[in-house]
C-alpha cells in the first residue's frame, strides 16, 4: 500500500552582514537583491550597529519570509508574527526560542530572500526592491534522487574579527560578492501515489507526516571562539515516521568540539545522529558547538533522512466449517427419509462459496441422482444454516448418506450416516379341500405370514364364496357381506416374522367347478376390496393373494321301475311295459344304459326311448344316455307278444359310470290260450 507523503522544510535563522573598517561609498542605485549566502566576507568588517535580519522559509507555500527592518538601531527579528526588537537574552543559546515560520510543504519553492540595508545609520533609508527572473540555484547531483525522504536545511553565519562591534559605521557589501543557493530544496518522486486502495470495508490507509528542520544560533561569533548551535528536528505531521537520522556538515574553516547527544562521523567527515523513530508532535533536539578559526562566514547545512510508513490493520480470519447430519435410523421401503443438516461456521470469518455435495447408495433415490449439488449463501462467523434434505428410500438394507461441505479457506469437510431401509412383506396361504360332495361343509384355512423386516399396516382380508357354496361360519371375528358374497376381516397390523391363520367353513350347494379367492390388504388407506373399484388406492399398499380350486360332486341316485298290463293277457297278442329312469340323487350320473331280457316264447315288437334300442335275439340293448342330472328323467317302452300261454318275466338291468353293478328288476306277466 503506497500513501502520498509530506514533508516540509523550516528554517529559522539570522545572518548578520558586517561592514568594512574602511569606509566605501554608499549605493547611489536602486537596493539590489542579495541572496542568502555571502562567503566570504569582506576582510574588516564590523557588524552594522548589532543588526540580525532574520528570515526562514515557509514550509508550506515555500515563499520567504524574511523582511528588512527600516531601522539599523537595534537588532530585529522578523517572523510569522511580523516584525520585533531582539532583546539581548536571545542571543544566548539556550535562551527562548525565536518565532518559527510555518515548514514548507514540498519542492518548488522559492529561495529565501532578505533585504540588507541601503544607507548607512545617518539619513533616510531608500526603499529597498526585489528584483524579477532571479533563476533558482540548480540542485546538486547527490540530492537529486535522494533514497529516503530527507530535509535539507542550510544557513550561514558571519565570522568577526575580535574588536568591539561598533567601532566603525556600517558597511554594505558590494555587489558582485560570490553567491550560494539559499536552500537546497527537496524533490520527492514526481510518480503519483493514491491516498487510498479500495478494499473491503473501506479501510483507512493513508499517513501525514510534516518532518522539519530548524536551527538556533547567535547571529555572529569572533574568531577563536566556541560556536554553539542546536539542530531542532520536529514532526509536526499526524504520522509518525522511522528510521529518523540527522546529518550535519560541519562548516568550512570550523572545528569540531562536541555535541549532545555524541554524534558519529560518517566516512565523508559528516556529522549523524540515529534516533530510530519520531512519533507525531515529537521533537528531537541536538546541540553542536564549533571552535572557528577564520574571519568570514561559515556555512552549516543540515540533512534529516526519515521513512514513513503506513500501518493499516487488516483481519486475517479463516472460517471453520462444521457439519451436523441426522436421520432416522430406521425407514420403510417407499417412504420418504429425511435427513436433516446444520451447517456452521465456527471460525473467524465469513465463509464464501460454500458448496454441499451429497452422495446416496443405490437404495436412496433422489431426482437429480446419486450425486447432487447446492451453492449456498456465504456464512458469517458463528451463524449456523439448517436444511432438510429427503430422499426415497427403494431397496431394503443398510443404506448411506455421505454429505461434503467446502468454502473458501476451508478444507472439505464430510460426514456419513446411515439409515436402515425395513420393508414389510404380506404372503397369503390357502388350505382346504379340492372336492366335496353337495351338502358336504368343507372349512378353508388362510394363512397370513410378514416374512419382511418391518410391521406391516393394518390388514383387510376377503374370501370370496363361489356360485356353489354358501357361507356357513368364520373365525376371527370375520363377517358375510351378501352384496358381494364376501367373508371380510380386519386385522392390526402383522409384526415382521410374524403370522396370522383364519379359517372360512363353507357348504356345497351344488356340484361345480369353482375357485375360493382370497385378498389381503395391508396400507395406511382404506382398502379395496374384491368387486369394489376405490378411486384412487395407496401405491405402497401391499397386496397378497390365495386361490384354492374345488370341485362339489353331488351324489347319483338312479332310480328306475317297471310297469306292465295288469292281469293275463291272451297268447298272440301284446302287452306294453315301460320303463322310467330317473335321478332323486344329487349328482349327475353318466352313460346311463337300459338293457331288456325277454322271457323265452316271447319276442319283442317294438322298442322306444331317449337312445336307440337293438334287439339281439332275446335282448334289447339301448345306447346309453350321457348324462342324468339331478332330477333328470327318461323314459323307454317295449312291446312284448307271448307265443305261448305261461307266467313270462320281462327283465330289465341298468348300469352306469355311477353304478357299474347292474340294477336289475322284472315284471311277470301271465299269458293263457282259451
């Protein structure tokens, strides 16, 4: 982070110009400008009355402050406050502080500049003028690009012979003397350096330091004599800055005494103090005496090297993802199973890109698949996100849930459950009898079984009684519904493993062919029974279904008699018996046939009924009838012609499937001859 910087130059000074003992001609010109710096002095000259012009530069707008005092009678001292009397305590060291010009706040400005006087102390001082184009001195190489940020200040001081200071008039300097630069300005890096980076939270980064140099000293020493000044080092900024070191070179013509703090000397015979840093508002002073030699005017210039730094705080956080999964442990096959999520943030910070990966086992079913994902919302510090996540459960067994969570600055995290998936099962088992007679009351058992791993839901089970049968009794509770000839029980629900046996007894009403169907139903929803359409049945309703055929069989009773004439019949003619047949049993008899014997000396004329009848000498064999249902009747006559009068017997034998011992039964008809 680069913060724009400010540093300023002060300079608080005086410079006392002396004049010659011999006296030379006053200007008769218009004042000229003199720069700041004039070395070396004219030999012989004597200070003006004990004038110190003062002068600094501002360090802020960089335009000079020094003024020229009118009057050459008393010392002067001109500040930011105007112009006043020096009082003669302020040329001891150590005395009160002179005013202070404001520091300037950075390179371009102009040389300091002051006015000596025109005229000698007697008669009217002319008005002094500022020439116009005055270039600035051009800056040494070994500032130009100086590596840390540095002040630069420089002053002179004019060095008296050993004689009383007002002796002679004063003298003006003539023109033409060698000239210095006033100041050698500070030219910090021209490259721009925004004051603030945007960034989150639009945190502060920016520093404003205001470092300056100012010297205190007497305007004048003699030769000889010890010269004692200080170096006034301040931050006057609202920054603090670092690695302060203060560099001084010594004047020409000057030796080195001491200094307080002790000073070290640099390899080019500079002067430097290391103070470390200098807090905003914090100011560091340093003491130099000198013993000067040579009349003249020495210069002392002094460098202030600083960094600045900036400090900005910024949070350094790491997010913390927890992850909490619960569930049943236990669910059904076809229902849905919940799992709920907390998502926290345990950590520092917030939690961007925060992305749940979830991952199923072929018996968890959901619709975007075994694998599915969700970006969430960013998660504060501390905060904590519940979410439901359902799934259906398909195949029994040992299921799992396998969930992944990850953001930025926090490694996956993951977690596993599992969940048991129970399926309950319903298996019917029907037992009875494959064939009864009519009239006969056979009893059907039906077994309930849940071979499964869950309890099931209530069960409904109807047995249906076929055309044939009528309903008779029923165990547990179970009861007849005419409307759809149905035995129906409702039962609780079958545990796993567990059984549950009911028994129906029925009763033949006719021979048939029928089927017994029974229908159990176990779901949380009305039932549908056989014969009845429900509009809309549960789905996870389980069903199981038993059939058990049977075959009623009625039981044949064929019945037949024979009926001849009454009384004697005349030989020669005939006599008409008939047979009927018929079925009072309850079954059906089958391939019914009719055989007639007749006696000897009688022979048949004639021979009807339902089959055809062929006489074999004395028999007569009818075709047998296919079948004589319950009820059923048939009928056949025969005409017998007796030969010859006697007692004749008409025999007549019936057989069937039924019955293959032939029924036999006779008639006796007696015939006579007048």
């Amino acid at each position: 982070m680069r913060n724009r910087l400010k540093f300023g130059l002060k300079i608080v000074g005086t410079l006392t110009l002396l004049t010659a003992a011999v006296a030379v001609p006053v200007f008769a010109q218009t004042p000229q400008y003199y720069p700041t710096t004039t070395s070396p002095a004219p030999p012989g000259t004597l200070p003006p009355s004990n004038v110190r012009p003062s002068y600094g530069v501002n360090t802020n707008s960089g335009a000079a402050t020094g003024k020229n005092n009118p009057r050459l009678t008393q010392p002067v001292i001109a500040g930011s406050d105007g112009v006043r009397p020096v009082s003669a305590t302020e040329f001891d060291f150590g005395k009160p502080e002179m005013p202070k010009l404001p520091p300037i706040s950075g390179p371009g400005s102009a040389p300091p500049m002051f006015f000596p006087p025109t005229a000698p102390s007697t008669g009217p001082l002319p008005t002094p003028s500022m020439p116009t184009g005055v270039p600035a001195p051009a800056l040494p190489s070994a500032m130009s690009e100086p590596k840390q940020p540095t002040v630069t200040a420089e002053r002179a001081t004019i060095v008296t012979p050993s004689v009383s200071p007002l002796t002679a008039p004063p003298i003006i300097p003539p023109m033409g003397l060698p000239t210095a630069p006033a100041t050698i300005p500070f030219n910090p890096p021209s490259a721009t350096i925004p004051s603030t980076i945007p960034m989150a939270g639009s945190l502060s980064a920016r520093v404003a330091p205001n470092v300056s140099v100012e010297f205190e000293a007497p305007e004048s020493v003699g030769v000889g004599q010890s010269l004692t000044y200080a170096l006034v080092v301040r931050n006057t900024g609202t920054a603090g800055v670092s690695s302060v070191r203060v560099e001084e070179e010594l004047p020409t013509g000057a030796t080195f005494v001491s200094s307080e703090p002790a000073s070290e000397t640099n390899a080019d015979g500079r002067l430097s103090w290391a103070y470390g840093s200098l807090e905003a508002g914090g100011e560091k002073r340093i003491k130099i005496t000198v013993k000067v030699a040579e009349e003249g005017e020495i210069r002392s210039r002094a460098m202030v090297n600083f960094a600045v730094g900036v400090e900005s705080k910024v949070k350094v956080t790491r997010p913390k993802m927890v992850l909490a999964l619960s569930g049943p442990e236990t669910a059904r096959v076809g229902d849905k199973v919940p799992f709920q999520i907390k998502i926290s943030n345990t950590g520092t910070g917030p939690a961007a890109k925060v992305v749940l990966q979830a991952r199923f086992s072929a018996g968890l079913q959901h619709p975007q698949g075994e694998v599915i994902e969700a970006e969430l919302q960013n998660l504060a510090a501390g905060a904590t996100k519940p979410l439901t996540l359902e799934v259906l459960g398909a195949k029994p067994g040992q299921q799992l849930c396998s969930l992944t969570v990850w953001a930025d600055g926090n490694p996956p995290e993951t977690m596993k459950l599992a969940v048991a998936l129970v399926e309950p099962q319903l298996v019917a088992k029907q037992t009875g009898p494959a064939r009864c007679l009519v009239k006969a009351e056979p009893v059907y058992a039906i077994e309930l079984t849940n071979p499964g791993t869950a309890t099931t839901d209530p069960i409904s089970t109807w047995t249906v009684v076929p055309e044939g049968f009528e309903f008779v009794a029923a165990s547990e509770g179970g009861t007849f519904t005419a409307a759809n000839k149905s035995v129906m029980w409702k039962l609780a629900g079958l545990a796993a493993n567990g059984s549950k046996t009911l028994t129906v007894k029925l009763r033949a009403i006719g021979p048939t062919d029928a089927v017994i169907r029974t229908v159990a139903q176990a779901g949380s929803g009305e039932p549908t029974a056989p014969g009845i359409t429900q509009a809309a049945a549960k789905s996870k309703t389980l069903e199981a279904r038993a059939e058990s055929p049977v075959k009623s069989e009625g039981v044949p009773a064929l019945r037949f008699e024979v009926i001849g004439s009454e009384g004697a019949v005349e030989v020669g003619k005939e006599v008409t018996y008939e047979v009927k047949v018929s079925n009072p049993g309850t079954g059906a008899c089958s391939n019914v046939q009719l055989i007639v014997e007749l006696a000897e000396s009688t022979t048949a004329t004639d021979a009807k009924g339902p089959t055809v009848g062929r006489t074999t000498g004395q028999q007569i064999l009818f075709d047998p009838i296919g079948s004589v249902g319950v009820k059923g009747e048939a009928t056949y006559r025969v005409k017998v012609k007796g030969m010859q009068p006697g007692d004749m017997r008409f025999r007549v034998k019936m057989t069937s499937d039924q019955n293959r011992t032939p029924v036999v039964k006779e008639e006796n008809t007696r015939f006579y001859k007048e």
